[in-house]
C-alpha cells in the first residue's frame, strides 16, 4: 500500500499550486481554476486520510464527494457572475476590474 | 436521532423562497413592493415558529445540526434581519433589477444558512451551510443589473470567498486527519488523545480554519472583500452583509471553538489575538480616509469584528466561567450592533431613495434640515457604534471587555478602547456633514413613508433600549450561550 505521506505530499503540492495560481494569475477564469486545484486538494485529503485511519469509514470519501458537488456549484455561479462582467466590461481581467479601488 | 420536526423553521422558510419565486413567475404584473412585504411577512412567521424551540432541551439531528436556545437565539435574529432588509428593498429596488423573485427568495435561503451555520455541531455540514449563505450572499451582491459596480464587486466577491472556501477546507481536512472526525464532540475527544503535543499540523489545520472563517467575518488580513463587497451591493444588502455574516460568522466561530478547540487553546488564542488587534487597527485607520459612506461602514464594520473578536481570544485564554460570560457579552454586542446597523441603513436608504444621491459622505449634506428625523436615527447609530454612554454600543462594549479582562489581554482591551476613539473622530466628521452643511443640489424638505418611520422607529428605541437597561436582552443572551458549554449534551449520532 502506497504510505499516507505520499498522497498528503501530493495533496499539499496541489493545494500550493493552486494558492500560488490565486495570488499570480490575472485572468478570473484562470483564479477560478486554480481554486479547482485547491478543492481538488481537500477532497485527496479527505479520501486518503479516511482510507489510512479506518478503510471501513467512509465520512472521508462522504466529505468528497460533497466537496466536489459544492465547487461544482461554486464554478457555476462564478462563471456566469465572471461572464456578466466580461459582458459589460469586455474583460476577464482582475487587474482590470478597479472601479471600485481594491 | 432523526427528529424531523426540528426544522420546521426552516421547512416554512425554504418553502416561503420557492413560493415567492413562482409567485414572481406566474404574476409579473404584480405590484413590486408587494413581495417585499410578502418576504418580511414570511420572515416575521420564521422568527415566530423559532420561539416554540426556546427552553426545549437541547436535541440534535444525528449529531449534524443542533436545536437549542443558542439556534433559536440566531433563528429570531436572522429573522429579524431579513425582514428590515425586505422592508428597505421595497422602494429601493423597484427600478434596478429587471425580476426581483429571486433577490427575495435568496434572503430567505441566506437565513436558512444562517441559522444552521448556528446550528451545526459537523464540520461539513457547518461548511455547507456557509456556503448556502455565501452563494446566496454572491448573487445578491450583485443583483443590480446594468450596474457595473454591482457586478465587479460579486466578481470580486466570489473569487476571494472560493478562495476563503478553499483554504477553510484544506484546514477541516487536517483537523479531520488529526483527529479522526468531523464530528465537534468527536474532534475535542480526538485532539485530546493525541496528548496536547505541538504537532505541528494540528497547528496548521487550526490557523487555515482561522483564516477561513476569519475571511468570513471580515477580520483583518482578510478583509479586503468587504469595502468592495459594500460599496458595490445595493443598499440593503450591504447592511445584510454587514448583519447577518457577521452574525452568522460568529456564531460559527462560537460553536465550534469552545465544543472543539478550547482544550487546545494554547494554539491559537495567540493568533485569535493578534487577529483582533490588527481587525481593530486597520478596519479603524483606513475608515478616517474614506469619502464613500459605504466604504466607510464597511471599515467600521471591520473594526467592530476586531472587538468581537477579542472576546474569541477570551475563550481560550479564560475558564468556563469567563467564557459564558464573554460569550453571553458577545451575543448582546452582536444584537446592539445588528440594530445599530439596520437602523443606519434604514435612515440611508429611505434619504438615498428619495434624494436619488450616490454614497457618497457629501450625499448627506443638510440632512438634518431636509429630514431631521433620519438624520437623528444616523446620528444615534453612529454613536452606538462608538460607544457613547446610553447607546447600545457603550454597554455592550462595556460588558464585552469587562468579561474578556484576562490578564494576558488587557493589552488588547486597550487598543480596543483606543481604537473606539478613533472611530468616533470619523463617526462624528459623518455628523458634521448632517448638521453644519447646507442642503445641496436643491433637495426639499420631504416626509417618509409611514412603514420605513415605524421600523426606524422601533430600531432606535431598540438602540436606546439596550444602551439603558440591557439586562433584559443580557439574559436571554445568557441563557443562548448555555448549551455551548453543557459538556456532552449530545454526543455524536
């Protein structure tokens, strides 16, 4: 069996992938993906804890899949709040966005 | 134990949004302010099925979400949130959204969440209810159609509360690791096994959910959605931002710290600390700077999160005793401020609609001489806010750090007080404009319509109410708070 740390290690890198992609991309959609690898993530932590602390359990693949029901509903609406912006501004562009100062 | 009729609350509330919804549907020639009054009259109904919980012994629903007289208590004040906030949508929202069913049914949605936000003793179900309540909070934000302001300040919103999301998530997925469940009771039990050891991810599981559910109280450093978030929503909304996620936030924070993290208090009463202090520090320095009056809300909002907050490093570093106190202390905070809160906005918007003004602190000049009754209502919730003697403000402050007077925190307690007489400088240079100014822009004596004077009405002599004889409102805060501290009420499923 491949140990815990592995999959914590990997769940941790993409969990920095995804802040660094928040804090460094521009584009909204591009954030928007980034908060998908953060997500993505949290549910390899939930399953992979679960599966190491009692393969019984299920609470962890439980947490997942609620996990990764919500981020697809977050996604939803945030692409069609991004797209209204796009309409009126012809910009995805978060830099862009400073009607209002940040 | 699944005892459905637990929620019958929130059966009729989510039944309420559907049927205001299709209402809009099937008769769009109706008259527009109507469902307004539909929602707070919905709402009002809401808050009276709540009272039927109060003193019922405190029962769970397979351990998810709990129904004591601390939900109850956020139960009727959700309620009474919502409806202010419909009332004041009436007129204001009449012409800046093309279908408003929706923008009524969210807020009674956004209750829903804010009551098992209240309620929940599971970590995942805690997430999901504030994401009920941010999905909702996102949509309304921005609701004006045609409004550019509108809809970059939900795009900003959005981004930044996934974001939160995320990092809130990641940190319940280490405390689950760690302690072996999502379950409150169960994470105590389980970090309590694990020896009190500093391990370090226990450490990082801790700070990741202090970010998270510190994003959603505004606490400074993650504050930088709300001035946006606030300027750009209409008007209601952002005195509903500035409510019932901060209500909702805390009760949160409450809940789940002193049933889960209090043992380990050692951990993050520190960062709980410095949090507070920094949330007071800058939510009070940058609001001396602002020209908008809806910015200007937003960073004393902020600052007001830092007071509360110093109650949440109080729980850690205090015993059960101070703990009930201060949280009981903080209750009682949290309703002067919602009613200092929703009297303000009722006053600006009821002056906005009829003047037309944008937010802008220059908007209100000479209101004291076109409408000297809205400019009395701002200038008692801005001293409430402050912390002037027979406001709200002042006793509940008075009592929030007379509980939280721990020796390691007396520091903080003294920025608190420092940073209250910052804030009266920009509260009072807000007075200033009401009453030393001319009129500008040719605007008339007007008089108010008869429902938004009795809700002003009644949310200042609320104000003056609870700055006089607050024991009453004390009390039932009291007993709220009772259950968090019952040991094993009601453990797990």
């Amino acid at each position: 069996m491949v140990p815990v740390e592995n999959y914590l290690a990997l769940s941790g890198i993409l969990f920095a992938i995804g802040v660094y992609g928040v804090l460094a991309r521009r584009n909204a959609i591009l954030v928007l993906m980034s908060i998908e690898l953060m997500l993505n993530a949290v549910a390899l932590n939930f399953v992979a804890f679960a599966v190491f602390m009692d393969p019984e359990q299920i609470t962890g693949a439980v947490v997942a899949v609620f996990v990764i029901t919500v981020a697809a509903a977050e996604v939803g609406l945030a692409l069609a709040i991004v797209i209204r912006y796009f309409r009126m501004r012809a910009t995805s562009n978060i830099d862009e966005a400073a009607a209002l100062k940040w | 134990m699944r005892d459905y009729t637990l929620f019958i609350p929130e059966y009729w509330a989510a039944g309420a949004a559907v049927l205001i919804i299709a209402a809009d549907i099937l008769w769009p020639n109706m008259r527009r302010q109507l469902l307004a009054y539909l929602t707070a009259g919905a709402a009002v109904v809401y808050g009276g099925i709540a009272l039927f919980y109060i003193q019922s012994d405190p029962e769970s629903f397979m351990g998810l979400i709990q129904v004591d007289d601390f939900t109850t208590f956020f139960r009727v004040l959700g309620a009474g949130i919502i409806a202010v906030t419909a009332i004041l949508s009436a007129n204001h929202m009449q012409h800046r959204a093309g279908v408003l069913g929706e923008y009524y049914g969210l807020l009674l949605v956004a209750g829903i969440g804010l009551t098992f936000m209240a309620g929940a003793r599971e970590l995942l179900t805690a997430y999901i209810a504030l994401e009920v309540l941010s999905f909702s909070l996102y949509i309304l934000v921005g609701y004006m159609r045609r409004d550019v302001f509108s809809a970059e300040a939900s795009l900003k919103y959005v981004l930044l509360g996934g974001f939160a999301s995320a990092i809130l998530l990641y940190g319940i997925s280490i405390i689950y690791g760690v302690s072996g469940s999502t379950f409150y009771d169960a994470i105590a039990v389980g970090l309590a096994d694990r020896g009190g050891d500093a391990d370090i991810a226990t450490i990082i599981g801790l700070m990741l959910v202090i970010g998270g559910v510190g994003f959603k109280v505004s606490a400074a450093p993650f504050h930088m959605w709300a001035p946006d978030a606030y300027q750009g929503a209409p008007l209601p909304i952002t005195a509903f931002l500035s409510t019932a996620s901060k209500a909702a936030g805390f009760a949160l924070i409450l809940r789940l710290f002193t049933a889960s993290f209090v043992d380990d208090a050692e951990f993050w009463r520190w960062a709980i600390a410095g949090v507070a202090v920094l949330t007071m520090a800058v939510g009070n320095l940058v609001a001396l700077q602002q020209t908008d009056l809806k910015r200007l809300v937003a960073y004393s909002s902020i600052g007001q999160v830092g007071y509360m907050l110093v109650v949440i490093a109080a729980l850690g570093y205090g015993g059960r005793e101070v703990g009930e106190q201060a949280s009981s202390a903080l209750l009682l905070h949290m309703v002067g401020y919602v009613i200092s809160t929703l009297a303000l906005f009722t006053a600006l918007t009821a002056y906005y609609d009829r003047t037309g003004k944008d937010s802008s602190i220059r908007g209100i000049r000479g209101m004291a001489e076109t409408q000297p009754y809205l400019a009395l209502i701002i200038t008692a919730a801005l001293f409430s806010f402050a912390g002037l003697p027979f406001f709200a403000g002042f006793a509940t402050k008075l009592f929030m750090f007379q509980a939280s007077a721990e020796p390691e925190l007396l520091w903080v307690i003294g920025v608190a007080i420092v940073a209250s007489f910052v804030s009266l400088y920009y509260y009072l240079m807000v007075i200033r404009q009401m009453y030393l100014f001319e009129p500008e822009g040719g605007v008339q004596r007007f008089r108010l319509p008869p429902l938004v004077w009795v809700i002003a009405t009644v949310l200042l002599l609320g104000i003056l109410f609870i700055g006089i004889y607050p024991a009453p409102v004390f009390e039932i805060a009291d007993s709220a708070v009772q259950p968090l501290f019952e040991v094993g009420a009601d453990i797990s499923p």
